[in-house]
C-alpha cells in the first residue's frame, strides 16, 4: 500500500490540531522542568545552611573531643 502523496480535507483539518497539541504537550514540559529549577531565595539560603551546619558539626566534634579528653586524661 503506498502512502499517498496528498492528504483528504479532513486529514488536513486536522493536521494544525494535532501539530499544536504537540507544542503544548512540549511547552507543558518546558514549564515543569523550569518549575524544578530553584529560585534566587533557595539559592541564597544555600551558602547560609552549609555555615549553620558546619558550625554545629564543628561544635560537636570540639564537645566530643572535649570529654573525650577530660574522661581518660583526667
């Protein structure tokens, strides 16, 4: 069976329809990927939470150290 060279009116018609259902379906996944991008005040807090998180990760350690050394030195 060979493709036909022309489309009917009715296959025309419908041709734009499904080409513009296609560039929606491909904005609609633009625009969940650009959704998942974080923001200017995700990224500003993210230099603020690795200070707070080393700090106290660098306290605990200095406490631990710290009894760890008063219990067997002392």
């Amino acid at each position: 069976m060979a493709i036909p060279d022309r489309f009917t009116p009715r296959q025309a018609a419908a041709q734009p329809a499904m080409t513009s259902r296609r560039s929606w379906r491909s904005w609609s996944f633009v625009k969940a990927q650009l959704a998942r991008l974080p923001t200017r005040r995700d990224q500003a807090f993210v230099p603020l939470k690795i200070m707070f998180g080393s700090a106290v990760i660098g306290a605990a350690l200095v406490i631990l150290w710290l009894e760890a050394f008063w219990r067997h030195y002392l």
